[in-house]
C-alpha cells in the first residue's frame, strides 16, 4: 500500500518551470534517494509534499494517519529554549497524555461508580501508551541522540538562539530521530556533520524500518543507506532501482541508447527530406514522394534534452606570497571560553591543508583566528609577506533579496553586464538563475554564486570553511579539480574524505589540540 501518492504534479516560479505532470509514489519501508543537479526542485518537492508549498496542478494524497518528521533548516526555534527542550518537545504527546492522566487522578475522588470505571478504562489505555514509547525513559533518550549529534559538546541546556546555522540542524535532526515519525524526511542532513557522527546517522537509517526520502550529494553516505533512486532531471522524475552507483550506470546506457535511437532518425528524416525534395515535382514518383512526406509529419521526433551548464572554476592567481604563510605561537582559540591547548603551528607556500574533526572543536573558530576576524583569548598570529586572501565562509547567512548580476556587479563594479554574466554562467548558473534573487535560490546554487566572486578575485591563500555544502555531484568534482590546479596555498575545513583525498598535502586532526571532551 502506498504511503505517498503523487499525481500529475505540475509547478513553476515565474516563467521557470520546475515540474512538468511528475508522478511519484512512496511504499512503506522504501529508503529513497532523490537526486539531481542544484535548482532541478528537490527541496521544493519537499515542500509541495509536505503541504509547505502549493502545486500549480496536481495531486498529493498521504495515507491516513501518516505521522510525517521532515528536516527543515527554516524552523524558527524560540528564544528561551534550551537544545534540550526542544529535544523533549519531540515527546510532546505523550507529555499531554501524562497531563491527562493526572487531571483523571484528580477527578477519580469525586467520581461516581460508572465513572470511575471509564476513567480507570481510560488511565489503562493511557498507561499502555506511555509504556509502549518508552515515557519514563525519555531524559536518557535525549541523553542518546544529543551525544550521538555532538550536541553534549554544543551545550545541551544552551539557548538555541545562540546556535550557529549548523548547530540548529543538528538540534532539528535529533528532534526528528526523537520523534520516530512512519516517513523521515531528510534534506542534505549531513552537510553540518563530521564524520563521526555522518557514521552514527548511516548506522541510523540502516537500521530505521520505516520509509524515509534523502536528498544529498554526499555519494558514498547516499549509496550506503538508499534501495531506490529518484532523479529529477529537465522537469521529469523517474525511478531507478538500486543505490547511486547503479543509477548512474543505468542512467549513461540510457542516454548512449537515446542518441544512438536520435542520430538514426536524423538520419532517415534527412533521407526522407532529400527524396522528396527531389521527387515531388515529378509525375511519375510525385506519389512515392507524397507518401514519404507523410511519413515525415507522422513521425514522431526524438529530442534530446538540452545539456545542462557545466561548471567551470579556475581560480585567479595573484603574485606568489612568502615562503611562511602563517604561524601561531601558543595562540588558544575561542569566544568566552578556551577551544584550543596553546598552539605552535605553521603553514608553507603551496601547502594545500585539510583541517578535521567533530563539530564544535573550534575548526571555524581557528580559521577566523587566523584571518583576524575574531581575537585569540591569548598567543599571537603572524601572517605571511604579500598574502591575497580568498575565504569562503561556511554559511550564507541572511541571503540578500537582490538578482545575482548586482552581486557580482557589487563585488566587481568595473565588469560590463557581459562579463557578469559570463562569470556567472561559467560557474554552472542558467540565465534564469542570473537573473533571480539570491535569496531565492537553492543552497548549492548560492553556494554558486559566492564562489563567482572567489574565482574572480586573484588569491594565493584560499581559506575555505565546507565549501563542498550543497554542491551537486557535478560541481565538487569541478570544484576539486580546480583546488588540485591551484598553485597557490589553501587551508580547508572539510567533512569528505573523497573530495580531499588525493588535493591535500597534509591532514591536522584538530581533535588532537582541542580541549573539548568529545
């Protein structure tokens, strides 16, 4: 029986469509993939389905009594509330059910003989729900999931408006394992994780008996936990059984079979097209041309899906910096509270550097130390001689609501519209997303555009905190090859091991320094 039912889903923003009559259905147990390139609508099919958003045409139909858990980065969380009250609020039905339970207590004293019954009825049934969801566990199942996320080290009675972007999702995520809804539905949940805890979920999943929808470009994460693909692709949705791997292998034979399929027709229509053209105004073939050119309008035409845009980032590359980079000398890290032992370290030209580790050790912390955009608690930072420094913050916070040309063209005012344009263009971005608000565009394709103004700007020192978030298959893999040509140095917060194995020079696991407990 299906979970899911959706019917001739069809949807656009503006004069941009986004689906074109899309079915799709959800059986229970199904672990779906659901994958494409950014702006394809992933995140907006997400919406449509869960009621956020209202389809142009089609219909959403979910099975009675479906409890629904969807990992929505938007969620306003209240000020005054701790990380673990929002924990606890996964529990807030039972919690009700206790509260009734007690307004029954009360009640039984005053009762009549018939009414005690009904409530004695009553206070079973209710004590057999609370037993069946674990109720009196629930402090140690908060407990779990909060060290599970690393949200023990965060600081789990810290208010949650004081919590970075990543910190949230990871607070949302735990609410929603918490929860144990019929359906999961997660959006790219592992691009705030690092690698332990990107385990700790994959075991998760693995183990989960009901259906859940995942969309990511984290490969190996999707092929270890996914029986079925859907991708979305040119407004279309179409299901592939198996993990990523088999998908794309599926997916090449098809498209090798459409163009073989599509140059034979050409082929024929341009033999049809000659032959009538040669024979029409002839009497005795005038018939064999006549029914050729019926044919011709009969036929009906393959087409090819136009190519989408490719990224192309090649970084700018200013004047070599001195041989020494930076070094600290017993520089601690942190905010009110010391994140780091004292630390002696240094960086070389050319040096490409990873930093790992569980989140909330102070990688962010050390790379703006470094730059100087936040004072060490104590020790010093020299930075190198003749140092151009591109950095590539973690989050977008607050998108701006003006068109992608204006960002650049703030950035860069001596470019023409043309060179704004190509700039943006070669970074993967259709003229329909040059010319919308950024703040309306998907993660990866903001990820896009701030990654415009950081190839266009001669560097030799690239500090990068996650670039690789939201980015689709196409462009991380652009993105490295880019990385891996760069002369000049780079110093990267990174949570893929495929994508810096093979760029990096060195690997400094900041678990080593760190003075949290993780």
């Amino acid at each position: 029986m299906s979970i899911l039912n959706v019917e001739h889903l069809t949807h656009g923003f503006g004069d941009r469509a986004i689906f074109n009559d899309v079915n799709f259905r959800l059986l229970k147990g199904e672990h779906i993939g659901l994958v494409g390139a950014n702006g394809e609508g992933k995140s907006t099919f997400m919406n449509i389905i869960t009621g956020s958003l209202q389809p142009d045409e089609g219909k959403i139909e979910w099975a009675k009594n479906v409890r629904v858990g969807y990992l929505d980065q938007h969620t306003v969380l209240k000020e005054g509330m701790t990380v673990r009250d929002v924990l606890k609020s996964a529990f807030d039905f039972l919690f009700d059910m206790e509260t009734r339970m007690n307004e029954i207590c009360d009640k039984m004293g005053d009762a009549t003989e018939e009414e005690l019954d009904a409530y004695m009825e009553e206070l079973g049934t209710i004590q057999e729900l609370l037993n069946a969801h674990d109720f009196y566990m629930i402090d140690s199942k908060v407990e779990e999931v909060a060290h599970a996320l690393g949200l023990i080290d965060i600081g789990i009675d810290k208010d949650v408006t004081e919590l970075s972007g990543g910190q949230r999702t990871k607070v949302l995520l735990g609410k929603l394992l918490l929860e144990k809804p019929d359906i999961l539905l997660l959006d790219e949940p592992t691009n705030y994780l690092d690698a332990e805890h990107i385990e700790w979920l994959k075991r998760y999943l693995n183990e989960y008996e009901n259906a859940f929808i995942l969309i990511s470009h984290d490969i190996p994460f999707l092929n270890s936990v996914i029986n079925l693909i859907y991708h979305m692709d040119n407004q279309e949705l179409n299901r592939y059984v198996g993990d990523y791997d088999k998908f794309r292998e599926v997916l090449e034979m098809k498209k090798s079979q459409l163009e073989a399929a599509y140059n034979r027709q050409q082929k024929e229509i341009a033999d049809l097209k000659d032959f009538v053209a040669r024979n029409k105004s002839r009497v005795a073939t005038r018939n064999m041309a006549m029914s050729r050119q019926k044919k011709l309008d009969k036929m009906d035409v393959i087409e090819l899906a136009a190519e989408k845009p490719k990224p192309e980032f090649n970084f700018k590359e200013s004047r070599p910096s001195g041989r020494i980079v930076f070094h600290t000398k017993d520089l601690v890290i942190g905010y009110e509270e010391a994140l780091s032992r004292p630390l002696n370290i240094r960086m070389e030209k050319g040096s490409k550097i990873v930093l790992t580790g569980a989140n909330g050790i102070g990688k962010t912390t050390l790379l703006k130390s470094i730059l100087g955009l936040i004072p060490p608690l104590s020790g010093d930072v020299w930075q190198g001689d003749y140092l151009e420094i591109g950095y590539f913050e973690q989050e977008m916070t607050n998108p701006p609501s003006n068109s992608c040309i204006d960002e650049i063209w703030k950035e860069f005012p001596s470019f023409t519209q043309y060179e704004v344009r190509s700039a943006l263009a070669k970074c993967g971005l259709t003229t329909k997303h040059i010319e919308s608000q950024v703040k309306v565009l998907s993660g990866g394709e903001q990820a896009k555009v701030r990654l415009c103004k950081l190839i266009n700007r001669p560097s030799n020192l690239l500090v990068l905190d996650e670039p690789t978030n939201h980015l689709d298959v196409d462009a991380k893999a652009e993105l490295k090859r880019a990385l891996t040509e760069y002369k000049g140095s780079i110093l990267m917060v990174c949570h893929e091991p495929d994508f810096y194995d093979g760029l990096a020079t060195e690997v400094w696991d900041c678990a080593k320094w760190t003075t949290r407990i993780i």
